[in-house]
C-alpha cells in the first residue's frame, strides 16, 4: 500500500506564474488535508478536503489559492500568480473515511518562487 | 480545540532515555493525545497515540496523567537519528483536523 504521494518533490516558480500542487492520498483514505511550512516553523494547516467537498478552508488565504479533490485523480493545491513569499514546503496529509486521529503525510512540495 | 504547550528545544546525548513534556490544560473528554516527528525535509510521521495512562509501541512511550492535562512522551536510548521535531497534538474523531504548534526540536549529540 504506497503512503501518501505527493509531485512534484521540487518546484520553480518566477513570480506571477501559477503553481500546481498534486497529493495522491493513501488507498481508502478519503480526507485530505493541505498544510505549509516556512524554514524553522511549524506547519500551518490550510485547507481540508473531502471527495468533492471543501469541509475547512480557513487557514487558506482568500486570494490565489484554491484547492480541490474531485472524485477521481488527486487532490490539487493551486496558487496563482506566484509571489517569493509563497515559497515554502507544502505537505499534504491523508486520514481513512472512519473517525481517525491519525494523518498519513507526504514528502511535501518545496516551492521556490525567483 | 485544545492549545498544546511544549519546550522549543532540548539537547541529550546518544544513550540517554530523553522526555518531552506537553502541557494541553483544556483537553476535552473526548480528545486523544497524538505525538509525531518529523525529520528535515520530510512530512511529519506518527509516532505514537494515547487517551490515559501509558502506551507503548516499539519506538516510544507515552505517559498520560489522570487528570490528562499533560502528557511525556518518552525516547528510550537515543541515538543520533532521533534527532528531529516532534509535535504534540490533541483532538477527537470527529471532524478532526491535526493542528500542530511549534514542536520541540531534539538535537542528539554523540
């Protein structure tokens, strides 16, 4: 059963590009959840997904980020028009459709913005 | 959601048994205490979970008071790979989202 797959590992942007950010959730896991990390901090969560539905977007800025998990294929974190502050590990968690408390992560997305 | 208090940092030597202590005074009743770790460059990974008293797994072991405002979690014999951060969390099954804090940051030396 292979974890939690997120691409690309590595990522340059120039400012003003967009970014697209790809999370294959673990098999029969149907939560996912986007978080980022600046160098030194810890994660900030974002956004939590559902198949089909945002269930809690509030640590999602309100301008050029969206995410989406639709029915098939992975979950998606897109940011738009790319800034040097965007540039971050975003790491995207997995959790099964059953109460749980425990999150399976990825190994994260490293944006670079020049 | 319960707020969750932990050292930022703590130093200990290859060998050595190491505790991180987390201080989480409005856990709910229906809250479980999950702890992960999370190496440079890489997503945080489970390391252990417990609502009371003790539990122990092969890496590590969690010790949970009665009244569970608090909670240690305990590193047998360190070695240099322990090195990481390891986060203390709190919620229940339902809707819950991992929220984590700061961490505490263990440096193992040889």
């Amino acid at each position: 059963n292979a974890g939690v797959m997120q691409n690309p590992r590595h990522l340059v942007r120039r400012r003003g590009q967009e970014a697209r950010l790809r999370c294959s959730p673990m098999k029969g896991h149907s939560h996912v959840y986007w978080y980022r990390q600046l160098p030194e901090e810890g994660l900030k969560f974002m956004v939590y997904l559902q198949k089909e539905n945002i269930i809690d977007e509030s640590g999602m800025p309100k301008e050029r980020f969206s995410a989406e998990f639709p029915k098939e294929g992975p979950s998606i974190l897109r940011i738009q028009q790319v800034v040097r502050g965007d540039s971050a590990a975003y790491f995207c968690a997995s959790s099964p459709p059953t109460g749980s408390t425990e999150a399976f992560f990825g190994q994260g997305t490293r944006l670079t913005v020049v | 959601l319960a707020k969750t208090t932990q050292p930022i940092s703590m130093d200990s030597y290859e060998g050595q048994e190491v505790n991180i202590t987390c201080s989480h005074n409005n856990i709910a009743t229906n809250d479980y205490i999950t702890w992960y770790q999370q190496f440079p460059s890489q997503g945080p990974r489970f390391i252990i979970q417990g609502y009371k008293t003790k539990v122990t797994n092969e890496v590590a072991s969690l010790f949970i008071p009665a009244d569970r405002k608090s909670s240690t979690l305990s590193l047998p014999r360190v070695s240099l790979s322990d090195t990481a951060v390891y986060y203390c969390l709190v919620g229940d099954e339902g809707s819950y989202i991992p929220t984590f804090g700061r961490g505490t940051s263990l440096i193992v030396h040889p």
